[in-house]
C-alpha cells in the first residue's frame, strides 16, 4: 500500500494501469496527465516508487506525501514531462495546509475523507475542487473542520494545446491518432511485441478512481 507507478507512455508502449492484488481488493488513484503535443511521440518511462521512497513532511498537524512536485521545502525526485505538483495531504482536525502556486498554473483538490474548506467554500468527500487561476503566483490554502481530511492536490501548467483521443490514444491531432493506430496494428515505431504481449495482472481485484 502507497506505492506509486508514474509512466510517460510516449511513443508505443502497451502496458496495463491498474495495480493491485491477487489476495483481497485494492484501492488507488489515477491521474492522467497529458503531454504537449511536442512530446508526444519520445520515449517510454517508467518510474516505480515505493512507499518508504516517497518524501514526507510534516508541519503544524499536517503531513503531506509529495509524489510529484514540491511543498513545505521538499521536493519529490519524480521526473514528469509536464510540471506537475501531485500531493498526498493528511490534515489533522482543525489544521491548515498552505501551498505555493505557480503563475498561471490550473489547480484542484480531491477530498478522499473528511471535509474541508479553500475560502469560504467548504469540499465534502469524492469532491473536486478547482480554483481560479491566477497568472502572479499564488497560495492555496485548504482549512480542515472537526475531523481529519485525506486529501489530494493537484497543480499543473496548461498546455491550451487540442486533445484527440480514440481508445488507448491521446494525441493532438486525428493525423496522429490514425498513424498509432496503424503503427500499433503492423507492430512498428514501438508496437513490436503488441500483438504477443498479455497483462500479468489482469485478474488482480482492483477497485480504482479516475481523476
């Protein structure tokens, strides 16, 4: 529990995105991230984290797990081609958690447990707050109630690039999205062991959230 998988698909790359066991149910977040249409076809990375690698800091009854990006001083050693702030934040009753964000970037919070507050607007569990966006940099601030909060906080930088997607694909134009879809049907450019590869873990109890 509390691993992290964090893949760049780029170019021709099959592969199954739902971790979990054989013994008994699972639970995880996935977080799709797009790439400029720039980096679209580079290579494939993968990155396995494991729980005890992953940065934790802790401040005033606050404890954030940073995944990706930075907060309160530490910074995750995660590679991700769009910058990206990706938290895991534990609030104990009554806490505050502050964070910085950068001008211009979008920004959201998913509350797992618990309820919270970002001004005067209050989030309730399996909720997706976004704020505004501000183009000077700026400050969220998420204010627990009574009880404990688990949540999520998201930032990234906007690509205002078009998005195409069909199946598996996401790419940015209907051109590109025929060309892999080619590519992945004659096995080339990446796609060579698609046609004999078969998911080790397809039958792994997984119970999954999309955000």
């Amino acid at each position: 529990a509390g691993d992290v998988q964090w893949m760049t698909a780029g170019r021709g790359i099959v592969h199954s995105e739902m971790p979990g066991s054989f013994e008994e149910d699972s639970t995880g977040l996935q977080l799709w991230v797009n790439l400029a249409a720039k980096d679209k076809f580079c290579e494939p990375r993968y990155q396995d984290m494991k729980r005890n690698t992953i940065p934790v800091t802790e401040q005033d009854g606050v404890k954030v797990k940073i995944i990706a990006g930075s907060s309160l001083g530490v910074k995750s050693s995660t590679f991700t081609k769009t910058p990206t702030v990706y938290l895991d934040v534990t609030m104990e009753p009554n806490s505050q958690f502050t964070q910085k964000i950068n001008p211009g970037w979008n920004t959201a919070v998913y509350i797992l447990s618990g309820s919270a507050h970002i001004g005067e607007n209050k989030v309730t569990p399996l909720q997706l707050a976004v704020t505004e966006k501000e183009e000077s940099e700026s400050v969220l601030v998420l204010k627990a109630g009574e009880e404990k909060v688990c949540a999520i906080v998201l930032s990234g930088l906007p690509l205002n690039e078009p998005v195409h997607r069909y199946g598996p694909f996401v790419l940015a134009s209907q051109r590109d999205l025929e060309k892999s879809f080619r590519d992945y049907q004659q096995g080339k450019n990446g796609f060579e062991a698609a046609r004999t590869w078969e998911s080790k873990i397809k039958n792994m109890r997984f119970k999954g959230k999309s955000i």
